[in-house]
C-alpha cells in the first residue's frame, strides 16, 4: 500500500523517468565489463538516447557494431525500456 503510494507519486511528478535513467546509466560496467568501462566517461540521456565519451577510436568502432546487444541488454538491466539508441562521442 506505501510502496504503491509512493510508485504512484513517482509517476505524478516524473520522477521515475529519472530513476530508471540513473539506474541504466550505473548499470554500464556491469553491462560492458570493467575494461570498457575504464575507456568510457560522460555518460548520459537525452530525449531516450544514451550518450557515451569514448577516449579512443578503436573502441568507439568496436562499441558501433555492439549497439544493439548493448541497447538491449542496458534497458534489461534497468528494467524497462529507457534508451532507443546509443551515440558514441
């Protein structure tokens, strides 16, 4: 009954939009792996895309072909859909 007053709340006020950006964006090491993690900063969402820094051009590469699997796998990890696309900088 509290949990579904304050989920209904969240609601009202669009708070958990925000929520479940936070929780796909701290989910990105555990989603790519430590090392991936370590080579990619910025990281944040606007209008449902997800912006990520990349520190090199290899990676940025590498990261492109892996954009859908990552996609899916981010909003998995967050719980609902957050993100319909992914852009590398």
């Amino acid at each position: 009954m509290l949990k579904d007053a304050i989920n209904e709340w969240l609601r009202t006020n669009h708070f958990d939009e925000k929520l479940n950006e936070t929780r796909l964006i701290s989910s990105w090491e555990k989603v790519t792996g430590k090392l991936i993690a370590r080579h990619t900063e910025n990281l944040f969402i606007k209008n449902r895309e997800l912006f990520v820094k990349v520190d090199s051009s290899a990676l940025k590469h590498e990261l492109s072909y892996m954009k859908t699997k990552l996609l899916k796998k981010l909003n998995k990890a967050a719980g609902v859909v957050v993100i319909d696309e992914i852009r590398f900088l």
